[in-house]
C-alpha cells in the first residue's frame, strides 16, 4: 500500500496563481491506491507546481533532494503546499524530489560536499554526477539511491533514452514490489506512463483519472509511429 493516501486542498485558498490553474477550479482531493501514480497533461498546465507542493509538504528540498540536503537553487514563489494537506498510510521521512530541470545544480552541490567527505558519492554510483553523462547521473541516482520512501520525480525520461526508460521502469518495479517506495511522477512518456497497474491522472480543466491508452501521450505517439507521412502533409508545405 502507498506511504501517502491523500492530498486535498482546504476551501479557504486565495483565487490568485497558482489556485487559478484549471485543473484546480473544482478543488483538489486525490486518493492514492496505487504505489506508482502519473500525472500528465500538457506543458504550463501546473504538474510541477502540485509535485513541488506535496515535496515541499514532506520537507524535501524543493531544489531537488531528500531532506537532508541542505542548499537552496530553485526558491519557489507558490502558495500552494500552504493549502494542501497530506494525510498518510504510514508516515515516512525518507525520499526525493527529483527535478529534471535544477538537476545540474544538485550534482554541483553534491560535488561541494563531496570535498569534505568521498564517501558521499558512493550514493550516486561512487564518482561525481558532473563526470557522468546526463543520462548516466539520472540512472546512477535512481540505482544507488533510491531504496524505501516516497519518490516525486519531475519528469524523469528527459535525459533518458528510450532504453534507459525500460531501466528506469525495472527500477520502479523493484522497489514498489517490495514494498519499499512509492512513486509519484510527472512524464510525457508513453514508455514510463505503461507501468503495469499505475494511477494515471490527468490535468486538464480539472483533474481525473484516465487510462494509459486514452492519453493523448499513446493516442499521438502510436498514430504517428504508425504513419508519420499523414503528419508530415500537415506539418510540411512542401512534402
């Protein structure tokens, strides 16, 4: 069963951004029931907003990080974790909030503390994540130092290849069956969003479940993989 059952936001927010977001309009109560959840929905829509609020809520470093990283890249203007409540199965501290866009400022600061103590890069595969490639850090963190706890992670598949996607979701499988994490993730990726038994949710104009083959992340890559020449007339004046 999910570390994390509930997020719900109290009636009493202000109207301004971010509670203006569409999929906000009708209030925000989500029952987790599967230990790997998705949210999905096009670019500006808020994802990264919500994922920031519950990391926030659970005291992770909104800069990307677990508690216990202590620095400060990303300062967050939003409101919202001041408005959401968090209710749990079983409380946990242990965790990160992976977030593909600062993630070159976490490996600078792991690189700093690092000076002081080698050791600590043996949660990251032993060297430096600066001395890795992109998508080799990603994998080395989610191999070396993901074990029990809840896991938010802004979309992870943006340095990985399609292969290493297929890595990624063996990963997740490892750990959730255990019983050891709980993932909750932002993707546009078909590839990550097929884990077999997720909760898919879409934000949209509100926020509702729906299945892996009804979002437009399958429907679009499978059409287009199927006859790319139907999209190249649109896209293209001249072809």
């Amino acid at each position: 069963m999910p570390y994390l059952s509930r997020i719900y936001l109290k009636n009493d927010h202000p109207k301004d951004h971010p509670f203006n977001l569409p999929f906000l309009s009708k209030g925000l109560d989500l029952r987790f029931k599967s230990n790997v959840t998705f949210f999905v929905g096009e670019n500006g829509i808020g994802k990264s907003t919500l994922l920031e609020a519950i990391a926030e809520k659970c005291d992770f470093n909104v800069s990307g990080g677990s508690r216990n990283h202590n620095y400060n890249f990303h300062k967050t203007e939003s409101e919202l974790s001041e408005y959401l409540t968090l209710s749990w199965k079983t409380k946990t501290g242990q965790g990160f909030f992976m977030r593909a866009e600062s993630f070159f400022n976490f490996a600078t600061y792991i690189d700093e503390v690092a000076k002081e103590d080698r050791r600590v890069l043996d949660a990251y595969g032993g060297k430096s994540l600066h001395q890795q490639s992109h998508g080799e850090a990603f994998l080395s963190l989610f191999h070396n130092h993901f074990q029990n706890g809840l896991y938010i992670l802004d979309e992870p598949e943006s340095a990985l290849s399609p292969q290493r996607q297929l890595s990624l979701l063996s990963i997740i499988h490892k750990l959730e069956k255990a019983g050891k994490a709980q993932f909750i993730i932002s993707s546009h990726s078909p590839i990550l969003m097929s884990y077999p038994g997720a909760e898919i949710y879409l934000l949209d104009d509100q926020i509702q479940r729906t299945h892996y083959k009804e979002t437009e992340h399958y429907q679009l890559t499978k059409n287009f993989l199927d006859s790319p020449e139907l999209y190249f007339r649109h896209l293209f004046e001249d072809y």
